[in-house]
C-alpha cells in the first residue's frame, strides 16, 4: 500500500510537470501576449517593445522556463502580470471559494442519486422511477446559465429571499455566506445530480440481477439488509469514480455560474488568466488543479477500497 | 404621512447631507458602489493603457490639471498654470499643502520624480517625448519645456496615464500612493475593490467609501441595483428600458468620448480602390446597423471623431445608404463579379460581432462576399491591430482631448495605423496643426482632417456610443467625462 501510495504522488508529480509543459507550449503558439492584452488599442510598435521588456517577455523561452521551475521548487508560484498579486494569494482566495461549494454540491449531489437511484432500481416502473427520470431529462436539458439567471431573478428580484451580490465570506458573516451560495450551489446540484442518478440506477438494476441477488432472496435475507449491504455495495464504484472526477472538475471552476452569480472563484481566474495571456497565473491554475484530479483519484480508489473490500487491490497500473 | 415617514426616516439613517460637506472627517457615514465587469488592470496609472485601471485610479491620483465635463482643462493638484509667449515652456503652480495618502509632502520635487518615472517607464511615454526638460523653480511651481511646439501640450497633463505617484513608493500596481481624496482599502480580484478617505486630502468629497464590485454578468448587475446592493451600473440600450419613467431611478445617457467603426485595410488590393470604400460606405444602412446591434444608442459620424468634442463637424451624408450606387461604383472598381474579403471579429465585444455581421449581411446584398472569422481579444490584437493581417474589422477607440492626438493615427509613418491609410496631404495637415496657436485656425484644420476622412473613408466610420449609467435617483453629482476618470468625491446622496 505504501509502495503504491509513493508510486502515485511520484507519477502525480510527472503528470503535473507535463501538463504545464504542455501549457507554457499552447501559450507559446497562440497569438497575443500579456503585453500586447494590456497597451489594447492605443500602443504602438515601441511601447510594445518596453512593455514585453518590463515583463520580462523578450527573454528566450528556455530562460523564462528555467526562472519559473526553479521557483515553483521554492514553491514561489510568481506574480500574475494582470493583477500583479502573487500566483498563490489568488489561488488560494479562489479555493476558499471554490472548494466547499464543489465538495458540498458533489456530496449533496451523491446522496440525491444513491437514494433516488436505488429506490428507482428496486421499484423499477414505479413512481418514483418514472419522476427521477422526468426529472434527469428536465435538469440535463437545461443549460447551468439560464437556470442561474432564472432562479436569480426569482429568489433575488422578485421573491428577494436572497440578496443578489457576489460572496460574502463565512469568516465575515456565515448566514451571509449560506445566503450567497445557496443559488449556485443549487444550480451545481441539479447538474451534477443527472449523470450520477443514471448510474447509480443502472448499476443497482445490474447488481440485483445477479445470481447472487436472487441466492440471497432465496436464502431468506431481509431485501433490505441484501439491497443495502451487497447490492448498493457492488453498484457504488461506478458512481463513485464518477463523483471523484466531477469534484476535481468542479475544482477548475464553473465559470459560467460564477459569472451570473458574481462569485470569485477558480473558473473565472482562469478564463481570465488566459484571455490576458497571464503565463504565471495560468500556469499555476494549471498545475494546482491537475494536483487535485491526481489526488482525486488516488482518494476514490481509498473511498471505493473502503466501500467494497472485495476489489482486487489495483496491482498493476498507476 | 408617508412623506414624512421617508423623510424622518432617512434622516434617521443621516446617509449624507446634501452635498455641502467638504472633506470633514464628521460627514455622515456612507458608501457607493458602482457595478463593474472587470477588475484593473493594476492601480499604478504610469504602467497600463487600460481604462477599468483609470476609472479607479482617478480618485486615488490626481493629475496637474483635469477636465470638466465638457473637455475644458481645470485645476486639479495644480491650482494654476502659465505657458510662456512662444508656447515651449508650461508651468505649474501646486496647491499648497498637497500631501501624499502616505503623509509624505507632494512638492515640485516629488511631481518631478513622478514625470521622469512616466517618461523612462511608462507605456505612454512616447506621448511625452516632446519633454525636454522639467524643472523645479520652487516648492510649490515646476515648468516643462518642450522641444518644439505642441498646441495641445497641456491636455498631456490632463489624462489619467500622467497622474501624480509617490515615485519612490514600492509597487503601485497593488499599493498605489497619490494624493487623490481617496486611497486603496483592499482589493480582492473578482470581487471588490474598496477605497476609504483619503486623511491628507482636504478638498470637496461627501462619501467616504467606494467600492467597485465585480460582476461580468450584466443582468446580475441590474438585479443587484434593483434588489439596492449597488447604486451605479453601465446598462446596454436593451436593458434601459425597464427603468424609463420611473422616479426611483435616474438614467444618465449621453455621448461617450470614443467611437466605433469598422475599419478597412487600405493596404489591400481591392480596398486601396477609393470606389470599393466608398461602395462599403453607400452599402450599409448606418442607422438601421445603430437601431439594430445598439438599440439606436448611438450618434453616428461620418469621420474618426466623437461627437462630443468641440472640433467635432458634421460629415455624416456624404455616402447615404444607397445598394444601386454601390453596384455601381464596384463595377466601376472592376469588381462586377463581386470580391471576397476577410472580416475578424474580437469575440470579447459582442456588440462588435453583432455589428460585423450586420455589415457583412449588408455586404453580400451588394455582392461583396466577407468571409467572417471571430479571434479572442489576445489574437485579434496580435495579429488584427499589430499585425495588420485582415480587410474588415470592427472595433471601438476611446476618444482623445484634442483633433491631433486623436487622429495622427492616421499619420502614414504611425506605428499606430493599423487602417494602413497614407494620404500626404492628411499628414501635413496634421504637422500644421499641431504648430497653429490661432485657435480659429486650429479649428479649421481639425474640420478639413475630418473632411478628408470622411470623404476618403478608410473605414466604415459607424457612431459615437452613448453610455447609459443608471443609479438611485437620490444620487446625485455622478458626472460623465470625456475621458476615463470618474469623480466619485463629488457624488452624495440627497434625501429629497
């Protein structure tokens, strides 16, 4: 296990490297740099010049890829060239936004479907079955900015049961904050509620229709006590790995319900830092967020081990 | 009785006295806050060319002199100037007592550092090339001389990019120091910017907070100053409407200093034919385009040259909307069979690709086929402005203080023509211009410039956009200039 544990952050440490390679090339070909996005529509070929120089941006690739390693191993992330704040102190104050509102919208989202899914699976055909479905198709069919605006105009405008207004941190005032993220935080759920209920059904209707399922029944166990610890057991890896990735996903920021709602968070730095062609700070999005999917990984493969001891113990691959 | 209610009620509040409190520490405690869609570009004035950094840098700095809302040049950390007979020398008188918000004295020697910091590191510095020498003649009065002759050499002085910082403060970018009435509280990038009094500055301000909140989304922004969390917001003319005739709300709409048109490459083949510009030109109806993509908020010219300033003559009617005459003038050109030509679009203004596809609608009409690419910002900057590597684009400028600054873009040898638009006889009179004291004179050259443009049409030259500013109408003193600076010291709440 441990061996396993130091292969991974070894590998997670390769993949993170490669990914911002990849980054600093994509930047390097597309139009346009951080220079050029400032001076806009009112510079000229010399102030050009001076501006690429002050930032640096003359100097060879190799050089600029050297300073920015080199100080990444000091775990200095640089200085954006936007904002001209530290890489890490914008990070980090995306985090705090970012990160409770994904971890509480994949959870929610998680016990939404195993609930609605199982019960949709047991009594297929049923009530419940047909509305759970209803319901995926309706929430999968509509795009996260109209149902942001549509519930910001009738809870804020019309209903004003919550104020319309950015993010007020929970440090500052924690019934400020529920009120501030309640919105987005719905339109999260309701996104990430389809596709996890799709799988949690399927998988439970493929479980309890395995021979063991029937054995069970046969043998006399309570269908509760069959459902729950061996059914439920067996069809949760599927939704779980699934939910693992929409975290870290989430982690990279929802750029479009940031937007409408005004919150300050990881997608729309990021949108930002690459219309603005800010290197450092991209890059640093970059890395950060490929550490979390990497950690992602490594966390379900512990959560599904814990859930289902019956896996086999991932022997060969990273 | 409810009168009387709101009234009392109000006052209970004590949020502003009507505007007669000037820089008192005991002025009632209250704050504005203006919706905005992006953060600064850095609050260090000397090093950016964007104007969301100007429009909160100019209540943290102050320039020697500053504008009203009609473009005239007035005091500001200057209380008085002279230009000396043969127009080389300005000089400055400072108003006594200037302060920086770090409490360091803003002498003549500080405003000084500041200019030479403009001049070896600023992105404008170019601008300030003609400086040759700044000198302090005491305490409170520097002069600069220019090398040659620059009608317009004060207006230098007036926009934001020559705001007055502590030259030896650490880092502007996110620790400005002026000695403007305010001063930068915090800054969280996407967030808020908050600025609070500035303690060293003793002239007129009411409201001791402003903060800029961000928020990218513009129908957030209007439910926000519906629901009371912001008191100013930027509306595009289809949102104004909900808020006409209503008395809770002021609308402030008027012409911006800037101005938007289509340009054209004139370095292309077929667009170096006058005919084919002058086709473009007759091809498209302009006011059903301002009606269509702005909702008719928008005056429209005829030449590069905002309506609001005082050189501004009327060119517009030279070209009206006419398809016959435009087929006509394309085969004229050698183009019967019709051209095809590229058109780039900045995606980030979708108000410019909505125009562009209008245009080009209008375009094929006539049998000019355009291609239509849409590029990010960062690209069409690159590789559109930089590169000069398209036929059609649309795009917006902000307006400039003077007929010179405005238009030597249009100067054959300028790093800035991105039209590629060369006419000698443009170019000597823009020489002669900037040369001519005679103020009648002056003027009569900036209204032959226009002429020419407007005859030659190097580009689609489509309207002066009116911005459309709605608050509380218990706001008052919020004005519009003809440059990127807002004066949030003047703005107070009233309890009528």
């Amino acid at each position: 296990m441990f061996r396993q544990l130091l292969r991974r952050i070894l590998a997670a440490f390769i993949v993170m490297f490669l990914v911002s390679l990849a980054t600093f090339a994509a930047l390097e070909v597309v139009p346009g740099n951080a220079a050029i996005v400032s001076l806009g529509t009112e510079g000229n070929v010399e102030q050009l010049a001076a501006l690429e120089a002050q930032l640096g941006l003359d100097r060879p690739l190799g050089e600029r890829l050297f300073d920015y390693y080199s100080g990444l191993i000091r775990f200095d992330w640089g200085t954006s060239s936007y904002y001209g704040q530290p890489v890490w102190t914008l990070i980090s104050q995306r985090l705090a936004v970012t990160f409770p509102l994904a971890l509480a919208s994949v959870l929610l989202a998680l016990l939404i479907a195993i609930t609605l899914g199982t019960v949709a699976a047991v009594r297929k055909g049923g009530v419940v079955d047909i509305i759970s479905r209803s319901l995926v198709q309706l929430a999968s069919a509509m795009p996260s900015f109209w149902l942001s605006l549509l519930l910001l105009v009738l809870f804020s405008s019309v209903l004003r049961l919550v104020p319309m207004g950015g993010y007020v941190s929970p440090a500052e005032d924690f019934g400020a904050y529920l009120n501030s993220i309640v919105l987005p935080l719905s339109v999260l759920v309701v996104g990430e509620t389809g596709p996890l209920l799709r799988l949690v059904r399927s998988s439970m209707l493929e479980a309890i229709g395995e021979d063991w399922y029937t054995a069970a029944q046969v043998k006399g166990l309570r269908k509760g006590r069959v459902i729950v610890s061996y059914a439920l057991r067996s069809a949760l890896t599927a939704p779980l790995t699934s939910a693992g990735t929409q975290l870290a996903k989430l982690l990279g920021g929802t750029a479009i319900v940031e937007s409408v709602f005004a919150l300050p968070g990881m997608g729309r730095l990021f949108l930002t830092a690459v219309e603005m062609r800010d290197l450092q700070l991209v890059q640093g999005i970059v890395i950060f967020v490929s550490f979390f999917v990497v950690l992602m990984n490594l966390v379900t493969d512990i959560v599904l081990r814990l859930v289902n001891p019956a896996l086999e113990p991932d022997g060969g691959g990273l | 009785m409810l009168g009387f209610f709101l009234i009392s009620c109000s006052g209970g509040e004590g949020s502003g006295d009507g505007g007669t409190t000037t820089g008192t520490a005991a002025a009632a405690p209250s704050i504005i806050r203006m919706a905005v869609t992006t953060d600064p570009d850095g609050l260090d004035p000397h090093a950016t060319a964007s104007a969301s950094t100007f429009q909160v840098t100019s209540n943290i700095y102050e320039t020697l002199v500053t504008v009203d809302e009609q473009g005239v040049i007035i005091p500001d950390l200057a209380e008085s100037w002279t230009v000396s007979e043969d127009g080389l020398v300005l000089t400055f008188t400072l108003r006594e007592g200037a302060t920086f918000s770090n409490g360091l004295a803003c002498d003549a020697q500080a405003v000084k550092a500041s200019f030479e910091r403009l001049l070896s590191q600023g992105v404008r510095s170019q601008d300030y090339s003609g400086i040759s020498g700044i000198d302090v003649i005491d305490e409170r009065t520097i002069s600069f001389t220019f090398s040659e002759l620059n009608v317009s050499a004060l207006t230098l002085f007036a926009y934001p990019w020559a705001a007055v910082v502590d030259a030896n403060a650490q880092d502007l970018r996110t620790n400005p120091v002026g000695t403007g009435p305010y001063m930068l509280s915090s800054w969280v990038p996407q967030q808020e910017l908050v600025l609070t009094a500035n303690p060293s500055y003793t002239g007129e301000r009411h409201v001791d907070t402003v903060e800029f909140i961000m928020m990218p989304d513009m129908t957030s922004q209007v439910t926000a100053l519906r629901g009371g969390q912001v008191d100013i917001i930027l509306v595009t003319g289809d949102l104004v409407g909900q808020f006409e005739g209503d008395d809770a709300w002021s609308i402030l709409a008027a012409p911006g200093n800037g101005l938007q048109l289509m340009a054209m490459n004139n370095a292309s083949p077929a667009l170096s034919d006058v005919r084919v510009r002058q086709a473009i030109n007759h091809a498209v109806d302009k006011d059903a385009l301002i009606e269509g993509v702005w909702w008719g908020y928008g005056e429209p010219i005829g030449s590069h040259f905002p309506v609001v300033l005082s050189e501004y003559v009327d060119t517009n009617g030279l070209y009206p909307y006419n398809p016959d005459r435009a087929r006509e003038l394309l085969a004229e050109a050698g183009y019967a069979d019709g051209i095809t030509l590229e058109m780039y679009l900045p995606r980030n203004y979708q108000e410019y690709v909505n125009a562009g596809l209008v245009i080009a609608d209008y375009l094929k009409a006539v049998g000019i086929n355009v291609s239509v690419q849409i590029v990010e910002w960062a690209t069409w900057l690159s590789d559109i402005y930089n590169g000069r590597g398209y036929d059609l684009t649309v795009v917006g400028h902000t307006g400039r203080l003077d007929a010179y600054s405005l238009l030597s873009r249009y100067r054959s040898s300028s790093a800035e023509n991105y039209l590629n638009y060369s006419d000698p006889a443009f170019d000597a009179l823009l020489d002669e211009y900037s040369v001519t004291v005679d103020e009648v004179r002056r003027t009569e050259i900036a209204h032959e410039m226009q002429q020419r443009l407007a005859e030659a049409v190097p580009g689609l030259y489509i309207q002066d956009p009116i911005q459309i500013y709605v608050t509380p109408s218990s706001l008052k003193g919020f004005k519009v200039f003809p440059i990127n600076i807002f004066a949030f010291n003047e703005v107070y709440f009233s309890q009528e």
